[in-house]
C-alpha cells in the first residue's frame, strides 16, 4: 500500500502541493489529473524518489521513504513524459542495455516477453524506425525490467494512435489483475482514465476535470 501524509513542496515563492494525502492499495490503477502545473508530474516525482517533500511523509508498504529510499527505490518503476530510449539500438539492444542496468537480472527471454505481451514485436527493428506508440511501449516496457511492485507513468500515451493507447491501457489492466502491481496514471485524456483505472484523483485548484468526470458517473476525490 502506498501511503502520502499530509506532503507540502515549494519552488521559492510557489507553492506546488500543499497537504496532500492518499492512500492507494496493492493492484489499483488510479488516475492523477488536473491542469497544467497544478502539480502532477512534482508528485510523481516525489513518488519515485527522485524529489523530496518539503514537510510530510510518504510510505510504501509500512517503510518511510525518507528512512529506506534505496530499498524503495527498487520496487519502483518510473516512465517519464519524455523517452528514454536509443534510438540507433534495436528493440532487443534496448532491452538488453537495460536489463544489464537493472536492479534485478531477469535474462533476455524474459525481456522479450514483455514486449511480446505488449504487442511490441519488432524485435530487431531500430527503434528509429519504429512508430510513437511502439517508443511507447519500449519506454514502458525498459520500467517493467526489474518487475517493480508500485509503477508511475507521466503521460505514458501522449501523441500515440488510438489502438496504442488501448494496446498500452488493456495490458496495464492485467499487469495490475495478475501481478498485483499498484499503478498511479497520468494523463489529460479523459476517455483513457474512464476506461483504463479504477478510480481517479484531482489535484490542484481546477474543477473541470472533476466536472467532465462527475458528468460520466465517475467518483473523483480532490486532492487539494
């Protein structure tokens, strides 16, 4: 279970979050929205470790990030807005450099796997090659090397076509059913987070997500 406790963080005179609290258990996909800078991206930064709060306290499964962060840490998988990919590599050279890199040496078979369950099956092509929603995929697929139990994606299908988009959102759905992994979901497509999580959060001043949401009879609890 990922536990937030009451997080406030500053850029000098800004105050991005300011006592935000959740609480989200073992296998759900919960969906992070709200508008441009209210907070998202600094959240899930902080989420993986890469950021520190300012006053509050964050735990993952009873362990206080500010205590075990290196034991954390591994648990977590991270898939930023922007790729994170060689594009002179192959597929299988990504996956390869990135399992060499990882916290937990799963061997290539199983590398290929995931991105065989993923639909990404261009094995050997040249990621340049490849369409957006295939570097999408890749991208997610490199975060899934280690197996992490809690996994943090910052747009995962911005600027892809739509059966990527339900390619990528379905097999969240069964890593989540099967594996029982936690998924925090961001994303300003609101046809995405109604189909593909369980439930959704809205962070910032904003309440037009919450409108278009409550609209659909979707429950959206505000973070701020």
């Amino acid at each position: 279970m990922l536990e937030v406790q009451s997080i406030y963080k500053r850029y000098q005179k800004k105050i991005v979050l300011e006592n935000v609290s959740l609480t989200i258990g073992q296998g759900e996909i919960v969906g992070l929205v709200g508008e441009n800078g209210a907070g998202k991206s600094t959240l899930l930064q902080m989420l993986a470790t890469l950021m520190k709060p300012d006053k509050g306290e964050i735990y993952w499964q009873g362990m206080a990030y500010h205590q075990q962060q290196k034991a954390i840490r591994q648990k977590i998988g991270f898939v930023p807005q922007d790729l994170a990919i060689w594009e002179h590599f192959s597929v299988e050279d990504n996956m390869r450099y990135f399992e060499r890199l990882s916290w937990k040496r799963i061997g290539i078979s199983a590398c290929q796997q995931i991105c065989q369950d993923m639909q990404l099956t261009q094995w050997k092509e040249p990621v340049s090659s490849l369409s957006g929603g295939m570097k999408r995929k890749l991208n997610l697929a490199i975060s899934l090397i280690h197996q992490p139990e809690l996994l943090l994606l910052d747009e995962p299908t911005v600027g892809i076509d739509m059966r990527s988009k339900q390619e990528i959102g379905r097999f969240l759905q069964q890593l989540a059913r099967s594996q029982g992994t936690t998924i925090i979901y961001t994303s300003h497509d609101m046809n995405e987070i109604e189909q593909f999580t369980d439930r959704v959060l809205l962070i910032g001043k904003d309440r037009y997500y919450e409108e278009l949401l409550t609209a659909k009879g979707i429950q959206v609890d505000c973070l701020s």
